[in-house]
C-alpha cells in the first residue's frame, strides 16, 4: 500500500479530509462488520489508495463501486480492476453530488471510510434515501459517531442523533485509534453500523424533521416554546402533548417523530 501511495503521490491532502487507512487487518474487519456481503452491491466512498477497497473485494461482494474526487486516487483505485474480474467499477466524481441508489441495483450497501470533511452532509443525504439500503457502515470521527448515537439527555444528543435514529438502528462497532492512520489524525475514529428501520418516511416528512430540528437545537438553551415560535410555538406543542418548558436535548427520538407528524398535518401559518 505504501508503494501504491508513492507510485502515485498521494499524500494525503487536509483540503479532502484524507486519513488512509492501510491495515489490512482492520479494513477485513470493517467488511466483516458489514454483514454476509454475498449478493450486495457495495458502493465505497473515498477509497483513496484502496486499502478497504481490496478487503471489499476479498469478500463474497457482487460487485464494488467506488467513488473518488482525487485523480491521483482514482488512479491507484483503477489498478484494482484490471484483476477484479469485471466486479469493481471506479468512478471520479464529487460523492455529494451522486445518487448512489441509481448506480447499482438493489441490495445496495454503502461501507466506506468517509472523508472527515464532508461526513455528516453525506449521512443526512443517504438518510434521506435510506429505504434504497441493507445497510451502511461508515467511519467517522469518534466524536461525531457518538453524536450519531448519543441517546437523550445527553449532550452529544442533537439534530444528527435525532435523524440518524429516527431512520435507522445506529450502533459504534469499532473505534480506532490515530496510529491506525496515514497520516494519523488528531482524533480517534469510530465505525458504525446503521440498519435502516422498515418503515421510512416520507420525502416531505424527512425534510420537515430537517427543519424541527434545526430549530429545535439551534438554540440549546431555549425552552422549546422560544425554539420552536416560528414553527408554531406552545400551540404545536401542545398538540403533541410536549411540555413547552422543555428544552430538544430532553426530547426522544419518538417525541421528536410525535411532534413533526403534527406539524406535518397543520403547518404554521404565514
């Protein structure tokens, strides 16, 4: 892997939030996290020099997709595929700007290493579409993993842990220290597992639960009452049953669902 990296000059660039990840021990236990990869279509974001990659296509995977902004990654990736069989297509484009469900047909898992940078757009975007996945097992920042997971009452808990949780079961699976990267970070890492629940919600309902709870911890402070005034106040929630002196952090996923079905049904007027 080293000599992938110097053959093509990939130092990592910090503009891309670039950490490589070269353990092969680690990377085959990413995939193993993964589930029983037989059949899947797995579609890898960031792969740079291709050290997931390779444990991707070590599994019983149908096929891998991986998706680079960085040529020279692109580049190092593409080697892959003159001995994968047919089974491994590289693609250079901007992952926040592709639908990742119309590239490879169903079932569709998404493993990868994200970029540090661009990690939490990319979550919001594929939860947004999370009934087109088995299943997805992505690496972040630790601290933004335990946001992701962060129960109630707590104070990683916030609008990522609300969308993340609403649509799917979030568990860490793995956390992984600096050392583990080139270069290492200043931070650990975590991998986590995230099964879409059966029943998703609708487009227009996702994106009224982005606005609740933009509102809702934009201002952690506030009482609910202030938070929410201009998306109807103590009127909404009293609707939902909501005590108005509470504040979004004390709010469970199921009251947070609770409280934008009713906003849903009657939207503020304005």
């Amino acid at each position: 892997m080293r000599d992938v990296i110097s053959r093509h000059g990939l130092a990592a660039r910090h503009a891309l939030g670039q950490h490589f990840l070269l353990d092969g021990n680690l990377t085959d236990r990413i995939v193993r996290e993964a589930g029983d990869l037989t059949g899947r279509h797995v579609i890898e974001v960031g792969p740079g020099p291709g050290g997931l990659t390779r444990s991707l296509l070590a599994s019983p995977a149908a096929s891998v997709t991986a998706i680079e902004l960085d040529s020279r990654a692109v580049g190092a990736v593409s080697e892959l595929a003159e001995t994968a069989g047919g089974r491994l297509r590289v693609i250079e484009a901007d992952a926040l700007t592709v639908d990742l469900p119309a590239l490879v047909p169903p079932p569709r898992q998404v493993i990868a290493n994200l970029p540090y940078n661009i990690a939490s757009p990319l979550l919001v975007g594929w939860l947004r579409q999370a009934a087109a996945f088995e299943r997805l097992t992505l690496m972040f920042q630790q601290e933004v993993a335990e946001r992701i997971c962060a129960p109630p009452g707590t104070s990683a808990y916030g609008r990522l842990s609300v969308l993340a949780q609403w649509c799917c079961d979030a568990r860490i699976v793995m956390r992984i220290p600096p050392a583990a990267f080139t270069p290492p970070p200043k931070v650990w890492s975590a991998v986590i597992g995230l099964t879409p629940h059966p029943a998703q919600p609708e487009p227009a309902l996702f994106a009224r639960m982005e606005s609740l709870t933009a509102a809702a911890f934009g201002q952690r402070r506030k009482m609910l009452r202030g938070a929410l005034r201009g998306l109807g106040g103590e009127a909404l929630l009293d609707k939902a049953g909501i005590a108005a002196e509470r504040r979004a952090e004390t709010l469970t996923v199921a009251e947070f669902d609770r409280l934008v079905r009713v906003l849903a049904d009657d939207p503020p007027v304005r």
